[in-house]
C-alpha cells in the first residue's frame, strides 16, 4: 500500500487506497481492507455472516451517513444487522474487514474460501487484481487510477470539548 490515512476515530472514516496489485480498492482509517462476502445479497442487502463468521469477519459499522473519499456516496449505505447493529454497504453488499489483516497494507482475507474479495471503489470484487463489476455502477475513484497515494478527506478541526 502507498499510504496510510490517519486514524481520524468514529466509524465513518473511508478511503480508496491503490496498489500494483490490487488496483484501487476501499479501506477503513486504519488502512485495513473492506471484504465483501459472495453469501451475502446486494439487493436488497443482506449480510450472511454472523456468530462465528462475524468474529472473523467484523461487520464494518456505520453509525451515520457514510461517507468515503473515492466512493460515489449514492452507492453507499446502511444495513441493520439482527443484533441492531449498521453495517456499510457499498452498491448493497454489506462490507467487513478480516480479523487476521493487522496492519495496513495486510490483505490475508482476499479469496479465503473463494467467498471473500477486497471492495473495489464501485462496489466489484476484487479477484486475480481485477475487479470483477457485478453490479450496474459505473463510479470510479475521484482522483484518477496512478495518483499513487491513499486518498484521505478533508480535514475537519476537531469537535469543541464539553463545557462544564
């Protein structure tokens, strides 16, 4: 992975990161890759991982309008998990991050069981460094494919301390 946006907390800070190998691809604020799950439906949208599953593959939450650089917002949204919980979902396919990926740039869920792939910016697969588009999107990243860097928001002054 080029870089790695800074940590900027919450659960609504989302990127589109770029590699040789992958391509062009969502990330959390922490560098980690988004995984969608073939066992899942994108319309409407339904995740088919819980219990176990979801301790492995942590349901990415969004507890409010989502927002990611990169990622057209029309194709973002939120799902409500049984437990209550939001989950993103990008073009409706709900999005988790892999508990084995550590660190930025780790990617040890990508094909795991020939069901997970990395999110593409459109909401495609990722599979052979490829996004496969199953979907009807045609987003594509704001900044042009070969920037060669992590594409990061604004920033935004932090929120005021509490007065007492």
């Amino acid at each position: 992975m080029q870089a790695k946006p800074a940590d900027l907390g919450g659960h609504n800070n989302y990127f589109i990161a770029n590699t040789e190998q992958m391509g062009w691809f969502v990330i959390d604020a922490q560098g980690l890759p988004m995984y969608r799950y073939d066992k899942d439906a994108p319309k409407p949208s339904k995740s088919n991982c819980e219990g176990e599953c979801a301790k492995a593959w942590k349901p990415v939450l969004a507890d409010k309008t989502p927002m990611a650089t990169g990622v057209d917002p029309i194709s973002m949204g939120v799902l409500t998990r049984p437990d209550g919980t939001k989950q993103l979902t990008i073009q409706g396919w709900p999005q988790y991050t892999f508990a084995e990926d550590k660190v930025a740039g780790d990617m040890k869920g990508q094909g795991k069981g020939g069901v997970w792939w990395v999110t593409a910016p459109n909401g495609a697969k990722i599979t052979g460094g490829k996004a496969q588009n199953n979907s009807k999107s045609s987003s594509t990243p704001s900044t042009p494919p070969g920037s060669g860097a992590a594409q990061t928001p604004q920033s935004a002054p932090p929120p005021a301390a509490p007065g007492y």
